[in-house]
C-alpha cells in the first residue's frame, strides 16, 4: 500500500491493523500526525514500513517488535520518542535497513542489532542517543551506511576513537558519519583499516579528536569526501592523504595543524573543495596547486600563511572562491581572468 506524497492529513486509522495481508505500507511525505496505532504492530506479514517526513509522535519501537518479518523500517525525520528497545535485534532478525533517525530517540545503541545480520544501513542520526557505539556492530558484514552523527555517542574509557577500530571489519562500509556527538581521544593507526570501499568519511565538529592525523589514512583511497574540522587535531598535514585521488572534498578546518602544505597535494586530481581555514598552517602556497584542475572552492583563512598568490592558481579554471585572509600574505588582485572566480578575500 502506497500513500506517499500525497498531502495526507490527520492518522492512521486503528483499522488498519486488520489487514492482514499487508507487506508494504508506505507513507512518506505527507503531513499526517498523532500515535501510531498499536494495532500496526498485529501485521505479521508486514516487510516494508516507511512512514518518513510526516509529525509522527510517541514510542513506536516497542510494539513494531511484533512484526517480525520486517526487512526495511523508515520513521526518519519526526517527532518519535522513546528508547531503542534492547531486543530489537532479537525480534527483528531480517532487518536489512532501518532509518529512525532525526527523531527524539533516546539511551544507548543495542549490541542486540549485531544480530541483524543482513543490516546494510542503519540510520540513527540526529537523535539523543547516548554511550559508546557498541562493538558488536563490527559484526555486521552487510553494512555499507552508518549514520550516527548529532547525538551524544562518546568513545567512554577508551583513549581513542575505538568505533573506528571495530568498524573495521566491515569490509563493505562506503559512508561513515561520526560528526556532531563528544567523541574525545585520538585517531588510531587502525583508521587505516577501515573499508577499501569507503568513501564518505564524517568526524568534525566532535571537539575533542586530539593528537596527529596517522599516515595510514591513506589507505583509503576509495575516500571521496573527508572531513575532520572542528576538533583538537594537532602536528602536520600527513603526505599520505596524496594518496587519495578520488577525493573530491577535504576539510581539516578549525583544528591545531602546523607546518606547510604538503607537495603531495598535487596528486588530489579530483579535489574540488579544500578547506584548512583556522590552524596554524606556514609557509608559502604551493605552487603545484595549480594542477588541481577541478578546484572550486579554497579556504586557507586564519592561519600563518606567507608569500603571494602563486599565479599558477589561474590554472584552476573552475575556481569561484578562495579565502586567504587573516595570514601574512599581501594584499593583491587575482591574474586568473580565465578562471570562474567570484570572491577572492584577502582581508586582514
């Protein structure tokens, strides 16, 4: 049964617990509200509910336990409350995707969903989870997304980011986002066992990621998106992240980083955002910058930058922005008349 997108109003009916037959209940994007009916949680056959993007309120978990056969649960982005029940990964074995998050979900991960074992996404995003991120789930050999960013998820007693160390066994994971919890510690060399595949990495703004970016990051060469900004990262850039040349965005911005740009940097073909606003990077702006042909956006503000705008940069023809104020670099007008240039600040 599809009702989505359609403008619905008002609840779903109690009633519809009587349809026995259904497998596939769907709707999404509607503006309907209320309690979901308990009688929901009497569809044995039910395999498929999606009710995302509607004002949904009250604890819903509990009683969709009942509907064992589910494979896909989608309940993001209402109003929901209550805490994941402990056995959820018990009762809902073939689970394959569940997306809960941007709701009020509260308390702490289940180590029960490692029993999920077909699990390739799951959502939790957005939420008032809170605890470690259980190490069970380096179990789910199925997982390719996990979004757990905007909660309260910390690393407890462990002295680094340990979720990252457990996740490394899934040997399929292509997106990770960690931003936005009080993860604290420092990033393990074990970083550099995560997922070949992966390809979105998420760790800014938790604020106390503190020590060097390990060398063996650069083992993640299938990484299109990285970001690390808004923590306590400290020592250089690591030459290794030359090793990713299917990156297309990086950001390390708002961090303690010392020392110059590396040279490697030339080798990010694909780069097309490059953001190390607010450390304390020196030196000059390299050159070879130049050959980052897809480059739209530079951010280098804040720091303790020296020399001029190589005039390589008007290599760069798809450039439309690059921020260099507050650094020891002159002031001057750009020569890149054959780039896409919109807004060059060189203010101090």
């Amino acid at each position: 049964m599809d009702l989505g997108r359609n403008n619905l109003r008002g609840s779903i009916p109690k009633s519809l617990g009587n349809c026995s037959d259904i497998y596939f209940l769907q709707a999404v994007e509607n503006q309907l509200s209320g309690v979901i009916p308990r009688e929901l949680g009497m569809l044995p056959g039910l395999q498929i509910l999606t009710l995302g993007r509607n004002s949904f309120t009250g604890d819903v978990l509990s009683f969709l336990l009942n509907c064992t056969q589910l494979q896909s649960l989608g309940l993001e982005l209402n109003r929901f409350m209550g805490s994941i029940p402990a056995e959820i990964g018990l009762k809902l074995t073939n689970l394959q995707e569940i997306d809960i998050g941007g709701n009020q979900f509260s308390g702490r991960i289940p180590k029960s969903l490692a029993n999920c074992t077909q699990l390739s996404l799951v959502a939790l995003y957005k939420n008032q989870l809170i605890g470690v991120v259980p190490q069970e789930l380096g179990m789910l050999a199925a997982l390719q997304s996990l979004s757990l960013q905007e909660n309260s998820l910390s690393s407890g007693k462990c002295g680094a980011i340990c979720v990252l160390d457990v996740l490394s066994n899934c040997s399929i994971l292509e997106e990770l986002n960690l931003s936005f919890n009080k993860f604290s510690g420092t990033l393990s060399r074990g970083i550099g066992n995560l997922s070949r595949r992966l390809s979105i990495l998420f760790l800014d703004n938790n604020n106390n990621i503190t020590g060097n970016i390990p060398e063996e990051i650069g083992n993640l060469t299938a990484l299109t998106q990285l970001t690390l900004a808004g923590n306590n990262v400290t020592g250089e850039i690591p030459s290794a992240l030359g090793r990713l040349n299917n990156l297309q965005a990086l950001d390390l911005s708002f961090n303690k980083l010392k020392g110059s740009i590396p040279p490697e940097s030339n080798k990010l073909v694909n780069l097309e955002y490059l953001y190390l606003d607010q450390n304390h990077i020196s030196g000059d702006i390299p050159s070879s910058i130049g050959s980052l042909k897809q480059l739209r956006q530079i951010g280098l503000s804040y720091n303790k930058l020296t020399g001029r705008i190589p005039k390589a940069i008007g290599k760069c023809f798809r450039l439309e922005m690059i921020d260099i104020s507050y650094n020891r670099i002159p002031r001057e007008e750009s020569d890149g008349s054959d780039s896409e240039l919109k807004y060059l600040s060189t203010d101090s």
